[in-house]
C-alpha cells in the first residue's frame, strides 16, 4: 500500500474486490479511489454526500487504470479523503458506496461470480457472509444492516479497551 490513507480506507474498499468496480489496483491511488468507464464521479460524489458521514470526503476524480480492472480505459469515479480519522468508519463508507452505485447502475454493476459451481461470492467471503449482498440492492436493508455492523463495532471498542496499551 502506497500510503497511510490507502490503510485507513482499505477494510472498506476491499470490498469492491468481489465486484466489476475498480477499487484502484492500477492507479497511483489503490483502495483510496474506485471506479468504472460508466461512473460519473460527479454523480456519485453527490449522492454520497448526502449520508453526511462524519470523519470523510469524497471528490468526483477520473482515472485510467494500467493493470487489473478496466486497464487502459478512462473511468469515472470518486477518491475517498479522510478528513478525521477518529470519526472515519471505513466499512461504512464502502457500503454506502456500493449501496450508490448500485442504485445509480443497476445494469452496469455486478458481483463477481463464484470460481466455481457450489462456491461462495467473492464479496460474501470480504464481507463475512452474503448479507452484504443480499441487502444493499434495497435502500431500507441496506440501511438496517449499517446500523447493525456499527452497532456491532461499538461494542467491540468497549469490549477491547482493556486490552489496549495505547488510546
């Protein structure tokens, strides 16, 4: 990983590693942007800003990947900055955009397809099991099983505490 900013986003754009969304391999910005030839960065952008979530940006940028997803072709997209990494919840953040861009570009997005008859999604396996998918298509859903994962994370910070060494 190319920088401190592609860590703190990564937990949340790995996700777009089970999709035909680039999440940046190939780009001086991986996991830090994603995108597609038929996003359009100003759009999503927009939409995104509209969940008003604390602790990060997101700017409409278009790039062409060298190597992995869509190499060589021009792609629309957004390019995630954290603004303030205490308030920054990074699988959040990649929910909401693949909430978005499903929602935009139903018939452009997918999941990748399991390697094999029987096995699991790639995006079930990122995202511990096939709620992820099963739910983001519907805007409710996808807004109740956000709440829960946050929920779920909470607890796990009073549950870790005094294990830390450090704040």
């Amino acid at each position: 990983m190319p920088t401190l900013d592609s860590v703190r986003v990564y937990a949340g754009t790995c996700l777009f590693e089970g999709t035909n969304v680039s999440e940046g391999r190939g780009t001086t910005r991986p996991f830090e942007w994603v995108g597609a030839p038929w996003v359009e960065g100003e759009r999503l952008a927009e939409r995104f800003g509209e969940y008003k979530l604390e602790g990060v940006h997101v700017h409409p940028v278009y790039m062409s990947p060298t190597f992995s997803k869509h190499a060589g072709e021009l792609c629309g997209g957004v390019r995630i900055f954290v603004t303030d990494s205490r308030k920054f919840r990074a699988v959040e953040t990649g929910l909401v955009l693949l909430h978005e861009l499903v929602s935009l570009y139903p018939e452009q997005f997918c999941w990748l397809e399991p390697p094999e008859p029987g096995s699991r999604y790639f995006i079930d396996l990122l995202a511990g099991g096939k709620e992820a998918r099963e739910t983001i298509h519907d805007r409710a859903e996808f807004i109740r099983l956000m709440d829960a994962w946050n929920v779920q994370a909470a607890e796990w910070k009073e549950r870790r505490k005094p294990f830390l060494l450090y704040e």
